[in-house]
C-alpha cells in the first residue's frame, strides 16, 4: 500500500483503468506511480526475493512522467487510457538511448538511435518506458527458460523454485511481481503466451502481421509477433488497441484490415451465451492439475451458456516443433539477425560469425551457443525444405485447421496453454512437486506460432506449488475481437484473480 498527499492505493491489485481514473482525476500523479513502481523493482527485483525481471532501468522515466504530469489535460491525450502509465519491454525491443541486448552480453552497450515502431506508438501515446526486462538468450531457451548471458536467470514470483517458461520471461515476471502495469513480449513458438500462464498473466499473441516487429531483434519474421501481456484481458486488449497499426517497413503488416475496431469497445460477461468452443482434447495427461483446471474452465464455458465440442485435432498438431518451427528458425536465423545487426553502431558485431567469436568466452547456455553455430554452419535458407515448409506444409495446415473450425462452426477453441506448470530452475535440484509426464510441454502453443493465429491465454487454475495455469482461446485470422471477447466474459465468471496469491508483500 502506498500513501500519499495525493491518493492511497493499492499497487497490487490496481489496473490499467484504475490508475487512467486515478491520474484524470487527480487522486495520482505519473511521477508518483512511477515512484511506486521503481520502489517495488528495488525491493523486489535485484534484493529480496531476487526475482531478476529486468536487465536495465530507464534512468529517464521520472522525467517522462513529470512531464505527461505537465501535459496531462492537453485536448491531445483526453481519453487516451494508456497516458502516464508506466511499462516494461522485452530487451530485444530497440529503444532509443537505451540498450537493447537481446539477452546476450555480447551487446550489452548496443544504444539503437530509434525506438522500435509499436514502441514508438506507445510513446506517443504518453506511456512512460520503466525499463528492459530479461530474456531467454536471442528468443530461445534450450532448457534455460529465463536466462540470459546479459541478465542472468529470472524467477517465477510465484514459487521461486521454479522458472517464467518461454522467453519473455523478464517481462511476465515484472507485471506479476506488480513493477508495472503491462509489459511487451515477443512470441515466435509461444513466448508470450506460456510466460503469461505461468504467472497468472493474460497474455495476447496476436495474429502474425497485425503488429510490427521493425525494430525488434528476429527470431523468425515468418512466426515472430509482438504483443502485450496485463494483469486482466481489458488491460491487454487496451494495450493491444495501441499496438496495431500498418508499417510501411514491416511487409506482414500490410495484410491488416483496413479498418480494426477498438478491442474493448463490446466487452460483455455474456459474450459465452451461444458461443460454439472447441475443446482441443490432444494436450491432456501432462499434469494431473493441469488436466483439472482444464475440466473446470470447459465445465465454467458451459455452465455460462457456452457450447463445448470436443476436438481431435489431426497428430501433426502435436509434432509443430520438429516438422516445421524448428527447420524454419534454422533456415532464418542467420540472414535476418545480420540483417539487424547492420542497424548496429560500429562497435557491435555485423556477422553471425564475428558474434559467435565473441561468445566463446562469456557464459551464454552452452545449448544456445551451439545452435548459433548451427545457424553458421547450415544455410538452409534457400533449401528444399525450407521452401516446401513454407509453401505448402504451412499453407496445407492452416487450411485443414480452418476447416475444421468452419466446419464446427466453431467460435474459438479451448485448449491448455502448456500442458504443464512452470518446471524446475536449470540451477538448482528439481523441485519433487514438479509433475510432467509429457517430453514436451510447450506443444499447445506451437499451433498459433506456426500457423500465424491469434490467441489469447487467461488465468484459469491453481496447481501444486501456488502456480498460475492458463487456459487459452485460438481463433481465425484478425479474430483477436471475437477472442478477446470470449476471454473476458470467462475471466468475469470465473474471477480466478480473487483465488491467486500475492507475488510479493
């Protein structure tokens, strides 16, 4: 709790639209609230628990946030719901003046001269930029989820025995632990979507095209997404609203519609009634709590008026990784990271080799290291089948999983994020309360990296170890509306933010 001359609050359960209140009416003031947050990140983040969300502060944001104070009640910002609050970004985003290190120490004094362009939106929209948050190394883990050679490991706030799952990890860590309201992530194979689960998160992976990522270090442009991760679905969709936009530098985004309806405009706790929901029975046996959340969501959507139709998705489905992210990522890596590192100053490494030579000495994950050497040595770019992945094997599986959604009728489908909850730290003894019985627990949120689909996940459940599981909605193209709606109505009913305990005092 904080006390002010100005207002008391509570930044534990405040939201986006709490604190936009707040400041309009003059109960809270940005320099405050960003006071607040910095306070906690002391505390909290590099003392304490160590939780380790952040790589980098922004040694400007109380600046920024004296002066949105100052302009506050200009006719420019009326009604702009995100002006003066306060947010954190994944490190592989590039802002201006502050260093951008993708995880890696090898660029950890890279100062981008531009600001990445949803980040710029955000800026002009008066959000104030907190700090940098830690990353799986480049965007891949490879049994090191959360850690990075510029960050170190990031731990869940939840049960510090355990890890933040893909590699947006730093960024769901600080919204969970309360250091800001929302966060960016980046999501290639699911890296928003399973560090928003296990954290009790909503996290949004939007369809692939409908942000941009100029500015952001790649991974894969053919599966990268930007997106937001909040603490409830109308603080995600209101981030999301000033995300979306056409870049003339990002080609996927001309594909967008010419016309995108706000996202929170329509939410409605009886969005469930009628619904027709698809229940994705491919990711069970993972977890025996997880299995039970899953029961008990399905059992919530019908309860609320929603149609539940079990699915069996083809096999194929549930081999996404081998068949088609994994080959695409080897073929792209190379071309397109040296593509961004020719944005880099003089000082930086221009090639893929000269950046591994430099690595040889630091303590990068010996796993991620030898896949950039993989990347070096194997130019699949402008392979066979790289080239039949992309146009056929690709293009074959989106249509057969529109199919099966038209032909159903299907309004969304409902399926688990991860199969499992958070597992043990790499460092350290596993925890013997972790249970997953399955080789691969990420492979649900495979299907929306490599088709390119929009989903959104939502807390749902509690499983052993006070962890957060998520269940999530994938839709159609551009049906982010239709998602976001289905999301909210079922956090409504379900209201499993009452049930969840506290990160952090």
């Amino acid at each position: 709790m904080c006390t002010t001359p100005l207002t008391t609050f509570d930044l534990l359960s405040a939201t986006i639209q709490s604190l936009n209140e707040a400041l309009n009416n003059g109960n809270l003031n940005s320099e405050i609230l960003v006071e607040v947050c910095l306070a906690r990140i002391e505390l909290y983040d590099k003392a304490g628990p160590y939780i380790n969300a952040l790589i980098t502060v922004n040694p400007d944001c109380i600046a920024q946030a004296r002066e949105r104070d100052a302009q506050r009640h200009t006719a420019s910002f009326q009604d702009n719901p995100l002006y003066g609050i306060p947010f954190v970004v994944k490190d592989n985003y590039d802002t201006a003046g502050l260093v951008t290190t993708g995880g890696s120490i090898i660029l950890n004094d890279s100062v981008p001269q531009v600001n990445a362009f949803v980040i710029q939106k955000l800026l002009d929209r008066g959000a104030i930029l907190l700090g940098k948050a830690n990353m799986s190394e480049l965007g891949l883990s490879y049994g090191r989820s959360g850690y990075s050679s510029a960050g170190g490991l990031t731990l869940n706030p939840y049960n510090l025995k355990r890890n933040v799952s893909g590699s947006s990890g730093g960024s769901a860590a600080a919204v969970a632990a309360r250091f800001s309201p929302f966060a960016l992530g980046t999501d290639t194979c699911g890296s928003i979507l399973s560090p928003a689960s296990v954290t009790g998160l909503v996290g949004i992976r939007p369809t692939l095209g409908l942000t941009s990522r100029t500015g952001v270090i790649p991974l894969s442009l053919s599966f990268d997404t930007t997106g937001p991760m909040a603490f409830n679905v109308r603080d995600a969709a209101l981030v999301l609203d000033a995300l979306v936009g056409k870049d003339t530098s990002d080609a996927a985004t001309q594909n967008q519609p010419d016309h995108i309806v706000s996202y929170t405009a329509h939410l409605d706790v009886k969005a469930l009634q009628g619904a027709r929901i698809g229940v994705v029975l491919n990711f069970r046996g993972g977890n025996p709590d997880v299995d039970r959340v899953h029961d008990e969501s399905v059992e919530c959507l019908k309860t609320n008026g929603a149609q539940m139709i079990p699915i069996q998705l083809p096999q194929i489905y549930e081999h996404l990784w081998q068949e088609v992210l994994e080959p695409v990522l080897e073929a792209e890596f190379k071309d397109q990271f040296e593509r961004y590192q020719s944005t880099l100053g003089p000082k930086q490494p221009h090639t893929l080799a000269e950046f591994i030579q430099r690595n040889e000495s630091q303590p990068i994950n010996p796993e991620r290291l030898t896949m950039l050497k993989t990347n070096l040595t194997t130019p699949l770019f402008n392979s066979l089948k790289y080239t039949r992945i992309l146009s056929i094997v690709i293009p074959q599986l989106r249509t057969d999983l529109e199919s099966i959604i038209k032909s159903q009728q299907l309004t969304a489908l409902i399926m688990p994020t991860i199969c499992c909850p958070a597992s043990s730290r790499f460092d350290q003894q596993p925890d013997p309360t972790y249970v997953c019985h399955i080789d691969d627990p990420d492979i649900p949120k495979y299907i929306a990296g490599a088709m390119g689909f929009p989903q959104i996940t939502v807390p749902a459940g509690i499983a052993t170890g006070d962890l957060p599981v998520g269940m999530s909605f994938l839709g159609l193209p551009y049906s982010e509306k239709c998602l976001i709606e289905l999301a909210y109505a079922f956090e409504q009913v379900h209201n499993l933010h009452q049930h969840l305990p506290r990160t952090t005092p």
